[in-house]
C-alpha cells in the first residue's frame, strides 16, 4: 500500500470538516520542541546524588543513546504523514497486528510518561514564580488541606497553595498561547526559546574556555561511596541512573509528533528531528560536566539542587563564569525554560491524545479540533490530569509510573521501526534509517531500554515497576471500553484505511 493511501485526511469527531492544518516547516518544529533541551537542568543534583562523579559518563552515555534513536524516529514517523502524537502513535500500527491491546499499551505509555512531565515542570515553574515575585505576602504562605488520605494511602494529602495555583496558572497560560494553532504557538515558543536557551547554552560552553573548569572536581571518578562499577550494587546503581537520565535525554524525539501539520514532511520531518536532537544533545552532555567542573559535587548535592530547584547553583554558576550581574537575570531564565519545556510537553501530549482518540484508543471526545485546528479536548485533559497530580503533591509513586512508562513506549518503538520494514517493505519512506540500525541496532536498544525498567526502575523508587504496570492496566481498561462497548469491536473508518491496520 502506498503512502497517498496513508494521507487521506483526518477527521474529527467534534468537527467533521477539522483536520491538521500543513502550516509549519522544520524550523517550527524545532522551536516548538526546544523545551526538550532545558528538562535536564532539574535532574543534574538527583543523578549527581544517585552517582557521584560518576553521573557526568551515565548523562554523556544515555544522551548519545538518545541522538542515535532520534534517526529510528525519523524513519517511524515518515511512514505516516497523516498522522500526529509521536513515535508511539505510529508504532502502535506495527504492534497491533499481533494484538489489539498492544496499541493502548504503546500509546497510553507514552502518554503517561509525557504527560506526567507536565506535573513536575509546572510545579517547579510555580515555585520559581512564588519565590521570585510573591516571597513574603500572604499568597506565598497560603496552603489548605482539601482531603486527607494518609490513612489509607500514606503520605497522600490533597493540598492546594500558592505553588499549586501558580502552576496551575502556568498551564492554563501555555493553553491560551496554543489553543490558537501550531503556527502562533511555534512563534510564542521561538521568541521564549531564544530568551531561556541561549543563556543556559552559553553556561554550558563558556567555562569550557574561560578557565573556571576546575578538573579536580572529577577527581576521584567513581560511583557514589566508592561502589565496584561491576559489583552487583554498581550495576545496579548504572542502571538507576540511565532509567532516570532516559526520561531526559530521550525527549528529542518529541519532533515528530508534527509530522501531519509539516508543510512538507518529506524534508521538514529529518531536519527537525536532527536539529532538535543536536541541541539537546549539548545540553545533555556539556551542562552536567559544566555544573560538576565548576561548582563540585559538594554544591551539585545540596537538597535544593536533588529536589529540582536550581536557582542558587545556577546563579552560582553563571556568576563565576560572567560575574555578578549574571545572577540577577536567573530566576527569569529558569522560568523561561520551564514554560518552554511545558510548552513543548503539552503541545506533544494533546497530540498523542488527539490521534489515539481518532484511531480508536483514547475516548471519542478527545478527538476534537477547535476552529484554529488545536486539539483543545486534549489540552484540556492533560491540565485536567496534571492539576489533580499537582493537587496529591506528585507523588514519586506517580513519576516512577511515568518513567517505566516512557521508557516501556520507547522500546515498543524501536523494535516497531523493524517490524514495519518487514510488513511494508514497498511502502515509501521520508527517510529511511541504515539497514544495521533498524535490523540490529533498534532490537538491541530496546532490549537495553527494557533492562533498565527491570533493574533500574527500583532505584528510582520502591515497587516503580508495579506503578508502571498499574498505569498500563488503567489504559487498557480505558481501550477496552472504548473500543467493545463505545465501538462495538470495530475500529473507526480512518484506522480501518491506515494500512489495514483493523481487520
């Protein structure tokens, strides 16, 4: 079957004549997913306090993982110019030749893993927004117990403060800016890209050649508390911290959730994908490297930089490298690059939701368009759900779900990009990866992947992988309706035409 069988256009059950608009290049893609970049910023003190010195190699080894997946996704996506919402979407159309329920597993996996990103970014952006320029007024101390569950469910309280609201607010915000099309929310992202990246770039590079690295920080390399790397604990400490860096430094993939809204996504779909993967790669790697060369990992492990708030070390940082006056403009970068990384979260998530309401996964309602062709049912649902786990505190239950789920998604992926060459091998391509990458390298990488969930999931918390699973279980129930009660066992006329996927 060919690919002009695979571009008939996509309907919207809340609006019949509403499909994705082809309105965007590569570029806007790229602007759009630059909120990728920033993500490791607040997860350099927990994997320093997880590692040691030894957290720089684990971030240095999972970001090259990451820019070599990026060229499977190109691949992936390319088959399916009609559709949005990331890898998972179109692996899901591999998968589900063997079964049905393997594209709710794949697609509500990676849902879950994005979404619950959201939690933990907007949070940090309303903490940073109370701390800048609501410190010492009633807001800032408000806080209310709405219901207590720690009896049976320990430490899970529903509160509402100022944090809360204020990243409530910040969700509500990246709506309003993207609720009016791709192409206005790539412009509001460009313009914030350039205020939040090339700052946080410029921290990376410029100690490099400015004579701040101070190399006895690295000094001794080793796994936290001296650890065997090849002890049963170092091994397990290995791969804790590439299950967490994962979550990360995979995010570039991100840029192909676009592919049905690309002008033209024979070009536009390689080139985003590359660029996005290319600039966050020098994040990935120089930013941790910078951070422990020049501060030590005595600064990297105080319990404001694990938990995620980095305005001092950041401040510290910039201020060594170009003065005092650099710490003044902090507090407004971060904020920046968190709305950047929500941004970039929301726009991706409401498109997986959009797109497996329309191939019959997710619930019908999610499927609708607004009049500027946004999927505004899926932004609505992701604010819904991540305002609820901001609520319970985003407990690390949640995020150790959402971590075994991302990363269960991105080995179903890389496995589907091999799957679909032997089920479509005539089927045209926008780029076709090499043949050993696809072969050998795709299996190899998901199998490495899936290892990590096995034996690196716990170290990020207790019983993670019994969450992820638990999350698994919820969508498929949520398919299960969907498809043989909502749909009676019939897939939608749109899914039926994907390649023969419903039979």
């Amino acid at each position: 079957m060919s690919v002009s069988t695979l571009e008939s256009p996509q309907v919207s059950a809340g609006n019949p004549q509403a499909q994705m608009k082809r309105v965007i290049t590569w570029k806007d893609a790229f602007w759009i997913t630059a909120g990728a970049s920033p993500w490791i910023l607040f997860s350099i003190g927990a994997m320093a306090d997880t590692l040691g010195t030894a957290s720089i190699l684990v971030w240095g080894i999972s970001a090259l993982i990451g820019f070599v997946q990026l060229f499977l996704y190109a691949e992936l996506a390319g088959v399916f110019p009609n559709k949005t919402g990331g890898g998972s979407v179109y692996a899901s159309v591999a998968w589900i030749k063997y079964s049905k329920l393997f594209a709710p597993i794949n697609m509500g996996a990676y849902w879950f893993g994005t979404s619950t990103s959201l939690t933990v970014l907007s949070s940090l952006c309303g903490s940073y927004i109370v701390s800048a320029f609501f410190q010492g007024t009633s807001f800032a101390s408000f806080s209310v117990t709405l219901l207590d569950l720690s009896s049976i469910l320990p430490g899970i309280v529903l509160q509402l403060n100022a944090t809360i609201i204020t990243g409530i607010v910040v969700l509500l915000l990246v709506f309003a800016l993207q609720h009016t099309g791709i192409l206005r929310a790539a412009k509001i992202q460009h313009v914030i890209a350039l205020f939040a990246l090339i700052p946080l770039v410029l921290i990376a590079i410029v100690p490099l050649f400015n004579g701040t690295i101070n190399y006895a920080n690295f000094q001794p390399f080793e796994l936290k508390g001296g650890v065997d790397w090849f002890s049963t604990e170092g091994l397990t400490l290995l791969a804790g911290g590439l299950f967490i860096a994962g979550w990360s430094t995979y995010g570039a993939e991100q840029a192909v959730s676009f592919v049905s809204e690309f002008k033209d996504p024979h070009r536009d779909n390689i080139r985003a994908i590359v660029s996005t993967g290319a600039i966050a790669f020098v994040c990935y790697v120089l930013l941790p490297f910078t951070f422990l060369g020049v501060l030590g990992l005595t600064a990297l492990t105080q319990p404001d930089f694990v938990a995620g708030y980095t305005q001092q070390a950041v401040a510290e940082l910039a201020t060594i490298s170009f003065g005092n006056k650099a710490a003044e403009i902090v507090t407004i970068v971060l904020i920046l690059a968190l709305l950047l990384s929500v941004g970039t979260l929301l726009a991706v998530s409401s498109r997986t939701l959009y797109q497996g309401s329309v191939d019959g996964v997710f619930p019908k309602f999610l499927s609708r368009l607004n009049g500027h062709r946004a999927p505004v049912a899926g932004m609505w649902a992701d604010i819904v759900v991540n305002a609820f786990l901001m609520l319970l505190g985003a407990p690390l239950f949640v995020l150790a779900a959402g971590a075994v789920s991302y990363l269960l998604s991105i080995s179903m992926d890389l496995i589907a990009v091999r799957l679909l060459r032997a089920q479509y091998p005539a089927s045209e391509r926008h780029f076709r990866a090499p043949d050993f990458l696809v072969n050998y390298g795709g299996p190899a990488l998901a199998l490495f992947n899936f290892g990590l969930i096995i034996f690196g999931a716990n170290t990020f918390a207790p019983n993670a992988l019994f969450y992820g699973l638990g999350v698994i279980a919820v969508v498929v129930l949520m398919f299960i309706y969907r498809h043989y009660i909502v749909d009676k066992g019939e897939w939608p006329e749109q899914a039926k035409k994907d390649l023969g996927i419903a039979r």
